[in-house]
C-alpha cells in the first residue's frame, strides 16, 4: 500500500492537462474476470478485465499498470519485448485514472495483489483521462472537501471512500434484512406535501402545478396511516430539512429509516432499534474488517444500551455544574458532557411533551412527560421516536398547543375516525448512523452527493 | 368470502357516525399470534391477538366477530353464557374497523379461517371507529377513486388493495435481490438537482434557501458519474415528473428502478432487465397465487422479450394503415395497434436519435439511431435505457443540438475528464411495472397515497 501510495504521488504531480486521445470502441470485449475472482490457480489462462488505473510506473522496458475494478487491484505488467512495438507505444501514453480494458494471459505472481498479474496483449482505452485529479488516492491528506465534492465521482474512487460506502452498503442491506425477516413492509410515501410534520421553519417550498407544497421532513404522518391496514412498515428513502445550521452532523436531504408499528408502545420499538443497531454492528465488524483497518476505525457496541431519563439527564449534568432548564431541549455541549461517559450508543427517554412534535404521546401518569425516546451515540442524536397520539380529540388538542391549525392536517385526522390502533416508531438519520460506523467526523463523507446550504451541486 | 361480503355490506349499511366510545389502554398486552400462527394444533391453548373487525355479525345469543390482522382473518366467537353480561354488552357496541385486542383461548373450527377460533375472555376497544366507512371491504362495486383515496388509510384495508400490495412487497424484494445477488451496489442521489436532465417542461421548481432548484426526474446524471467509482449501481427511489397529462398511466410522483453499468452496452443492460421482469413474474405467480385469484388476474411472461426496431416497427405499423412520420415518439393509439399482437413484455430498440435524450449513445454505423429501447407491455411503456454518451465533447454537442445549455452541465461534464469509463442502463417505473403484474389499469391503484396534478392530499 505504501509504494502504492508513492506512486500514486509522483503520477499525480507528472501533468494537469492532456490532450485527449483517440479511444477505442468496447466493441464486443466483455470482461471475464473481476480482480475478486483471480487467484494464482488461473496461471496461464486468457482474459479481459476492466477498471481505471490506480497507478502506472515505467522500469526501463516494463511498464507495471495497477487497475482498480469495483471488487479491488489488479496489476497489469508489460514487457516491450513481450507486448510489442506498437502496446508498449500505446501502454506509454496511459494516464492514471484512464479506463482501459486489457485482454491477455494471467501469470501467477506472489507479490502481485491476489497473487496473479495479467500479461497483456491488447489494450482498450475506453475513456481517458485528460486531466489529472489534485486527489491523491491514498495520500492522508486530502484537499479540502469543497475541493473534493466538485469532482466528487472521482473523489469516491478513493479507498478510504469506497471502504466507507462498502459499509453503507452492508448497513443498508442489514437493516433491511432485519425488518422484512421481522414482518415488516416496505412502503413508499409520498415526498411531496401539503402541510409540516415537525413545525413550519425547515421546509423547503415548491410549486405543485398551480399550489405551494413542500417537501416532506419525514415520512411521520404517512407511516402512521400505513399501521392501520399494514400493521408492520418501514421506509427506507430522503427527507428534507432547510437547515440554517452549518454544522458536521446537518444534511439539508437525508435518507431516513423510518419504522411504525400497531399494537406496540415506545418500549417496544426501542428493542426494535437496538437489535438493529446490535446486527449492523456486527455485521459490519465481521464483513468489513478490510475496510475497517482501512479507515482506522473500530465501531463500539455497549452490552446493554443504557436508558437514562430526560430527568436523570438533567441531574447528572447538574452533578458536572452543567445547568439545563427543565423542558429544554438538550444542547450540543450538555451531550459532549455526558459522552464523556457514554461515548457509544444510549437512549435517552421519557422527554418533556413540550419538547416533543405534536404526535407523541403522553405519559398516562405523568402529562408532562412523554413516551419518547432518542437514540444517542456520545454526543451524535442518531434516532428518535415514541408512542404515537392515536385519538383524534388529543391529536387535535395537541395541533393547537404546537400553534399548528388542525384544518392544515384534515386529510390526516380524519382517518384516525375509522379505528386507528395504538401505535409507536422512530426514524433513524442512515448517515449519522454511518458516520458511527465509519468514525466519520463530517456527514457528508459518508453521502454520495451531499445537499447542503452551500451545496446543490454536484 | 361470499359471506363475508353480504355481511360486510350489512353492517356497512347501519349507521354513519357514532359517539366515541371509551379506549382501552392497550398496556401490557402483546400479541400472541398473528392470524398466520393459528392452527387447529392449538385448541386449547391461550392467546392475545390483536386487529380490526372486518365484520360482526349477531346471531341469537352469540357474536361472530371477524378481525383481521397484517397477515389475514381470526374469527371471534363470544357466546353471551360463556363472555358474561359485562363483556357480551361491550361486545354489542363493537363497529367495524375498530381495532380490539382479544384475550381467550383457541378453539379448534373447522369452518374457522385457519381452522380455529378465538373464545374470548376479555376484549380491549384501543382504536375505535366512530364512523363507518363508506368503502365496502368486499365489495366488487366501489366508490370513486376519489373518494376513496380521501381515506386511503382504510381503502387499503381493502382485501384487493391488501393483495397488490403484497404483490408490490414481493416485487420490491425480487428486484433488490436479484441486483444484490449480481454486485450492483444499491446508491441513493440527490432529489433535489440543479439542472433539468430530461429537459425543463415537466420540472418542478423549488427554492433551496435563496437559489433556484427543481426536484429530479431521474437519477440519471447522478447514477452515471458512480460507474466512475462502483461500476454497478442501482437506486429504488422517488422520483418527479410535472406531468400535464391526466392519464391512467402518470403519476407527478413515482418510484424508479434506476440500474447503471460500466464497460456494457444497451444489449447488456435489455438482458439484465428481462432477466430481472422474469424472475419477478416467476416468484408473483409463485408466492402470490392467492393475492392474484383475489385480484382475478393472471401475470402473463412470453418465452422471449422480442426485440423490434424502431424501423421494424414502422413498417408493422404502415401495414396496418398507421403512418407513423420517422424521428416520432409513438403514439398511444399506435402502441396499441402494436399490442393487438403483442400483449405482454417486448422491447423496442434502436430509436431515431432525435427521439432519445442528450445522453443516450448513437448508433457507431448509423447516428441517426441510437443504442435505446424501450421496455413495453402491451402499449404501455414500462422502461427505458441504452448505452450512455461517455465522451464530453460528443455530450457537449449534443447538449447544443437538444438545446440546452453546457454550461449548465458543468458540474457533471466535468468528471468526463477522469476517465469515464463506457456504460448503459435502464430505467424501469416500478408503479407501471406493477400494474403489468397485478392487472390494474389506473396506476393510483398500485400506490400508497398517489401524487397527481389533482391529488396533493393524503
């Protein structure tokens, strides 16, 4: 990895803009083998394999291409004597990130990656690259993520990145796995609507044909309607936040997993989120211990995840002089307190009604508390949910006390006429949670394309 | 189920609203069974189960109660000698669509769904329906759409709509499995874009704080720089189209299948989809033969998607009178002369370039052609795709011939520079493909809570 590293640092000084050349058809070349299917057991067989080049180095008359394909590297070792006049001409003006295909025979090498090479016999350039990128595939210090976002398709060409979105991809498919084993359907709700879930002042508006819309902040009132003829949902997609904040944990579009379910109160979907958590975690440390070394990072997973109450929060953070008045949301410096001692995932439950949306529930002994709960890891709010208000007459009691109109939510409460059933869930931030599993410091280094206040492009 | 309809209609004609009752806290009762866990095997045994009253029926001394949960029909029967005065009288106030929780014990029927029925020793009321539905559960006639969808909450109560949803769910599962299975990696992009990417009629606009933005047609743009760095994506997510058109067919919201893949051409990605339509048809028919007798219908898979140029298809068209001018989308009515012969899966192949948008490659030999199809089902278009442009200067050009502005491209004409390697992928609406699979013919049917230029709300 390290001579990799250097390579990769004298290429990427050599030029900054190319001519482009003449680039060869597809054609009928398929590949035969990705770098995760060669082993030295092929010794001696043909080939195609495709992928853009990580790094190229010329030694008198053998040029050593390293390619990378979506599953790892591949080396790619030409001899002049070997490849002929004309390849070797060819091989010589290759740049670093150009994609080629190469066909040829396969030679085992121990100190190749996967212990083979290919010998090359003709090459494709399919795309070529005519600039070469300021990113450093595996230089430790990157250009600024500003920098970096503006050719953010090539940035992720980095393996840092592509360890990181290798874990987005197992977590993704863990989570998923974990609601449809337990019953669960998968919904799809509308992104488009009339009306706030969580208050008015982080919505984006649009126009609908002739109407003011706006997009959604959470699937909330829809996944509620959904229990009544489903029972079980889940949906896994984007939501919206106008965000004024500029801060490493805030996406203005975010992927939301989003879990309702009848018959069960908070306590229960709590569990529900834990076992989640619990299996991502360990599926991520079993499968991707690869990507893990590569990012340095080891995800934590407490035996148990602790419960505190909002009110037990509010005495520990006295004992530490941190003074927080009651029914106040907890600020970023009382959460970095309290990780101090808590620097992985723990609940904290029961909050203020006051602090909490319109349609969480209140505790039968105590109104001013509520059946809620977020999911913390350290000082990072990961998750939050609750028992859900399921009588229309509180529900609308509850609209006023917010300053909300009832009428604005008619479409909603006038399906909680027709049996609505006692119901609890939460809605879990994908990438704050990935920003746990990858020991990213900046959301948007776990997002494909983040949207931002200073981010609509790329 | 034909007496289950009668009696649905009884009791759906017996009263309008009603005052709300008292709600039972559901506690700490928790489910025992779901309706699906029920067999004969467990006479004898306690249960708590939990669902909605499909119906109720008073016969003498004894309730029939039929509730149904997530996963099908409990049948619950309380004799007055047996419940007691205190129960049976509470039992007389149930509605239908209330949800209730049953505590008894099983009793072995064998005219029972499932072969068994729940003696019930106490019933929790915890979401009770005050007013009774307009919309008969059995009922072949239904209400308007419309009015429907202003509760669609309960419409999806609905056994139809319960089984094409099922059939959506096992959709949803195949397709994500089958990509899975074969190293796509699953993506999410942007919603909220810059620039158009199908040109500007059918956007929407939005304000994304002080700027301009609109929200995506398609992934496209967005899918086709990841080949860059993952090779095969694929993306289930929403996306929207300002339709002006009020057909059976569009929606201003929909759920696209987006698949894109380095070093393949269109004839590639044409495979992978059929494949993909195939094995989902396949697994429906298997695993879903009850929800399609609900729905009388019966998926249909042709031994091989055909494949007809564009030109071809002119020609079968002129022989059946229709003049079709070349360079010309095809029009319904054509479409449907086509389907006369052709009412399942085919593709359409190799459209006049002028007819695809900037992206989609032209043909090498013929570049008034380009590497396209469409995916169609019968006359309706169900997908689209082809091999990409990946050069910049051809996407410049064509970007100028379609009349758009590069430089509003930048941010994506960009990364051509790095090595775009050659790609090609589709495109499929996943609501239409449903509708192939479930034979309904407005697609508002197949969605939770359609999006159309009259359907803001729910």
């Amino acid at each position: 990895m390290s001579d990799l590293r250097a390579e990769s640092k004298k290429t990427a000084a050599k030029q900054k803009k190319r001519t482009e050349i003449e680039l060869d058809e597809l054609g009928d070349w398929r590949r035969t083998h990705y770098s995760s299917n060669l082993t030295p057991e092929l010794d001696g067989q043909g080939c195609v394999v495709f992928g853009w080049i990580a790094s190229i180095r010329h030694q008198g008359n053998i040029t050593f291409i390293v390619i990378m394909d979506k599953d790892g590297l591949i080396q790619v070792t030409a001899k002049k004597d070997e490849v002929g006049e004309k390849l070797y001409e060819k091989i010589q003006r290759l740049t670093p990130h150009t994609s080629i295909g190469v066909k040829g025979v396969l030679k085992a090498i121990p100190k190749a990656p996967n212990g083979v090479e290919v010998r090359p016999q003709e090459i494709k350039v399919v795309g070529y690259a005519s600039v070469n990128p300021s990113i450093q595939l595996y230089a430790r210090k990157l250009p600024s993520l500003d920098k970096r976002l503006e050719i953010r398709a090539v940035d992720l060409r980095r393996p840092a990145a592509q360890a990181i979105f290798k874990i987005r991809q197992e977590a993704l498919k863990v989570i998923r796995a974990h609601l449809l084993k337990n019953g669960y359907q998968e919904v799809h709700t509308p992104k488009i609507i009339s009306s706030a879930t969580e208050g008015g002042a982080a919505l984006f508006p649009l126009l609908y044909y002739n109407k003011e819309a706006f997009l959604t902040q959470s699937p909330q009132l829809y996944k509620e309607q959904l229990v009544m003829a489903f029972e079980k949902v889940f949906e896994i997609g984007p939501a919206f936040r106008a965000e004024q904040s500029r801060t490493l944990e805030h996406l203005s579009e975010f992927i939301s997993v989003d879990v309702e379910e009848a018959y069960v109160d908070y306590r229960d979907v709590m569990s529900r989120l834990e076992a989640i958590v619990r299996e991502v975690v360990e599926v991520v440390k079993n499968k991707c211990a690869k990507e893990l070394a590569i990012l340095q990072y080891e995800p934590t997973l407490p035996d148990t995840f602790k419960r505190f109450t909002y009110d037990e929060v509010l005495e520990i953070l006295a004992e530490h002089g941190y003074k927080v008045e009651w029914g106040e949301d907890l600020s970023s410096a009382a959460l970095a307190k309290l990780a101090e001692s808590n620097p992985s995932y723990y609940f904290i439950i029961d909050w203020p009604t006051q602090s909490k949306p319109f349609y969480i529930s209140q505790k039968k002994d105590d109104p001013k508390l509520s059946e809620s709960f977020d999911l913390i890891f350290g000082s990072l709010e990961i998750a939050s949910g609750g028992t859900r208000v399921s009588s229309r007459r509180v529900l609308e009691k509850r609209l006023k006390e917010k300053g909300l109109n009832p009428k604005s939510f008619a479409y909603h409460l006038k399906v909680f006429d027709y049996g609505m059933p006692p119901h609890a869930g939460f809605g879990l931030g994908f990438e704050r949670f990935l920003m746990t599993l990858t020991g990213q410091k900046n959301i948007r280094e776990v997002t494909y394309f983040p949207r931002d206040q200073r981010h609509l492009t790329p």
